[in-house]
C-alpha cells in the first residue's frame, strides 16, 4: 500500500526552510535558537519586503515586517 502524503504547502516549505536554514548554519558557522519565535506565512509573497535586524553584540534576531 502506497503512503498517502498529507502534509500542507506550509508544512513542506517549512521543512523546506529548515533544510536550507540548516545548510546555512554549516556554510556560515551562525546558529538560531527559537521557541515559539516562528512566523508562518499565510499566502505567497506575504514576506517579499521582509529585512532583519541583528544585532551581533546581543545576538537579537528581528523580522521587520513592512508594508511599504
């Protein structure tokens, strides 16, 4: 019996990201810790004016969501 795949589109991009955050993390030696700090988009290109601000010093993390 085939297995059925029921994961939704956000479920595989999510897993999609952690495999290239992943990859990432290796080339570059940086690793993120999150809990609960995760936002998930709801349609394509809701991000697409999405930068971050980091700041090396305290190793804060944060998206900058922007409507402009």
């Amino acid at each position: 019996m085939a297995a059925t795949n029921t994961k939704t589109q956000t479920e595989q991009n999510y897993d999609s990201f952690i495999a290239e955050l992943t990859a990432l993390t290796r080339k570059y030696g940086v690793a993120i810790q999150s809990v609960g700090g995760v936002y998930l988009a709801d349609e394509r290109g809701e991000f697409d004016k999405l930068t971050y601000t980091a700041d090396i010093t305290s190793g804060d993390l944060y998206p900058n969501f922007s409507d402009n």
